[in-house]
C-alpha cells in the first residue's frame, strides 16, 4: 500500500536541490509540505492533512542528517589549480589509434606545467590537454574519426586529503557545488588525492568559487 510517507521520500528524493535543503534542516516542513500537498494528493488520489505531510518530510529528514554532515576539506592538504585554454577530443576508438596515441606523450611538455589526460571508453576516446597542442594531435590522429574538439575549456583541479579517500560522500559534495551553480561539468577526472573537473571557460570564476568554498 502506498503511503504518504512513501510518495514524499520519493518527491523529495527525485529534487537533489530539496533533498539537501531538507536534509541540512535549512527548509521550513510546513512550506515543503504546502508545496508537495497537490502533488501527493493527485498519486495518492485522495485528499491528504497537512500536519500529515509535515510529520512525514520530519521523519525523512531525520533519515538524512547523516547523509548530509558536513565534510571539512583542510587549508592545509586542500587546495584549487585552474588551467586555461584545454581541449577536449573525443575520437573513435580503433585498433591502430593506440600506437598514435602514446605518440602525444613526446610532444606535451609536462614540465611546464602542461597537462594529457587519456579517457578510454567503450566505444571512443577521450584526449584532454592545452590547446596550443590541437594541431600537432589532430595530425596523429589523420585517418581516424574524429567525433568532436571542444575548445574554450578550463580544467579545475581540487586536491583532497589522504583521510578524505575513503570517505563516502566526499565527490558528491564537491559536485553538487557545481549543481547549485549550475555549472556544467564536461569531464571528471580523478587520480589519487586529486580530481579534475573540466568545465566551460565562461564557468571559470564561478567554478573557482565553488571549489575554493569548500577548503575552511
């Protein structure tokens, strides 16, 4: 039998932006309530109390004060690098793209701070670095397919605490700063105590921000 109780968890859970603002108790239950009344009413097909609803958005919420505690990234191990002007290829993956591939690595200079990064996926690949490279890799590539360059891209990379690893929770936190931002990722890229986030140019600022509000 479908309850009240089941129809808000579900409301709730299907809205990330009402879920958090439940969950970090910042949402009044009673206008949660007022605004999930119809919504309840049409799936349950009766008419529903309020108080009802209020005492069933109280006990989610006490369901999710675990899940929304607070992780500290530490000033001292956390910190924001912000690269510009990044491409990002996607290009069909074949037999013989590989052997081109591992040609891109003699020509990126990664002592100046240059950065590559190889995503293998099922079908494609993925090839991210600065954008002065774009000619020299689009010759390597000549003769494969080439589905996209996406150009204008900066990379965001926030370094995170050994303790932090295993945390879970850790990533979609950071994340949904972006959401509330609502600033598109392109590309996630994580490596040890680093991820990268490669985002539109025009998102730089608000992506810095984002991020750097995060480190106490």
């Amino acid at each position: 039998m479908v309850t009240i109780a089941h129809v808000v968890n579900k409301l709730v859970d299907e809205n990330i932006y009402l879920q958090e603002a439940i969950g970090k108790g910042i949402a009044s239950y009673g206008s949660v309530a007022k605004q999930l009344k119809s919504e309840i009413e049409e799936e349950l097909r009766k008419e529903v109390a309020h108080y009802a609803i209020v005492a069933a958005i109280r006990r989610y919420a006490e369901k999710m004060i675990v899940k929304f505690k607070e992780i500290k990234f530490d000033a001292g191990s956390s910190e924001v690098n912000v690269k510009t002007n990044v491409i990002d290829i996607n290009v069909q993956k074949t037999p013989g793209l590989f052997d081109k591939l591992k040609r891109i690595y003699d020509v990126i200079k990664f002592e100046k701070g240059d950065i590559l990064h190889i995503i293998y996926g099922r079908n494609s690949v993925n090839i991210i670095t600065n954008e002065r490279y774009k000619d020299k890799i689009c010759n390597f590539l000549q003769n494969e397919r080439i589905f996209s360059i996406e150009d204008n891209l900066v990379s965001l990379s926030f370094s995170i605490g050994k303790k932090l690893v295993n945390i879970p929770g850790v990533l979609f936190q950071i994340i949904r700063n972006f959401a509330w931002e609502n600033i598109n990722i392109i590309e996630v890229i994580s490596i040890d105590f680093e991820i990268t986030f490669i985002v539109d140019e025009k998102d730089v600022i608000r992506g810095y921000k984002a991020l750097d509000r995060l480190i106490t």
